[in-house]
C-alpha cells in the first residue's frame, strides 16, 4: 500500500493563509448615515431623528359603532333543542328461504334523513347488521339484506 506523501498539503495551506492576511488588510467602510438599509434606528428626540411618519391614506379608517350599539349588545337567550322522536320501526321481515319472521332492530343512532326519517344508507347498515345478528336463522345473508332494504 503506498504511503501518502505529507508535504503534497502545503502549497494548499500556504496559499489559505496569504488570501487570509490579504483579505483582512483590506480596509473596512464604514455605513454612512444614508444608508436605506442599515437595521439601526436613531433614539427619538436625537438630531439624527425624523418626525415620525403620518398614516398612509390608503389605510382604512377605525372603525366607529352605529348608534353607540356597542352599549347595547343584546345576547341572544340559549334555546333548548327539541327531543327526537324516536324512530318507527319498519314491520317484521319475512325470511324468503325458510319463511320465519324476524323482528326489526332499533337503530343506534338516530336516522340522517329530512325531518329524522330513515335514510336508504341508514337502512341499509341497519339490514347489515340485523343479518350479522341473526346469523344462521337470516338464511342466506344476501337474500336477508336485498329483502330487508326493499322493504
């Protein structure tokens, strides 16, 4: 395995060190004191101060109450919301293979249809549900919920 030769980095750290001591002879300038972008502001009252500027026109106005109305705020009294009606319950489902009859389960939620009527989604997981519940006395599942649905 050859060996690296030591003195191959010198003429790089030599040349870093003359651009080094080049660089900071250079003489610094100052910022005058019309520099738009210097971050230092003057103490106010100081000569070097300006008046502080007028808002600009294209700002809006403050906002001023009509009629004093912020003295009187009327707040609106808390209504009670109305109990649900709880659900009706379709008839009892007539199983099509073995003709029993299976009552309806009550939903668990209340129905998301207008005015609280069952929703053909509502229905349908009702339908699902009553199947998984039933199990083997349901008959065939499909044949169950297709019924059940087109109640």
């Amino acid at each position: 395995m050859p060996r690296a030769n030591p003195f191959a980095l010198y003429p790089v750290l030599l040349a870093s060190l003359v651009l080094t001591v080049a660089g900071s002879a250079m003489p610094a300038h100052a910022q005058s004191k019309n520099d738009p972008y210097s971050i230092i502001v003057p103490e106010p009252g100081s000569p070097d101060s300006k008046p502080e500027p007028k808002p600009e026109p294209w700002l809006a106005p403050k906002y001023k109450s009509p009629r004093g109305t912020r003295e009187h705020i009327s707040v609106p009294h808390p209504t009670a919301p109305r109990a649900p009606t709880p659900p009706k319950l379709p008839p009892p489902i007539v199983v099509p293979e073995t003709g029993r009859v299976l009552p309806n389960l009550p939903t668990r939620r209340s129905p998301s249809g207008p005015h609280g009527t069952e929703s053909f989604q509502d229905r349908a997981a009702r339908c699902a549900h009553q199947a998984g519940v039933y199990g083997p006395a349901a008959g065939n599942p499909s044949a169950y919920i297709n019924t059940c649905i087109n109640q």
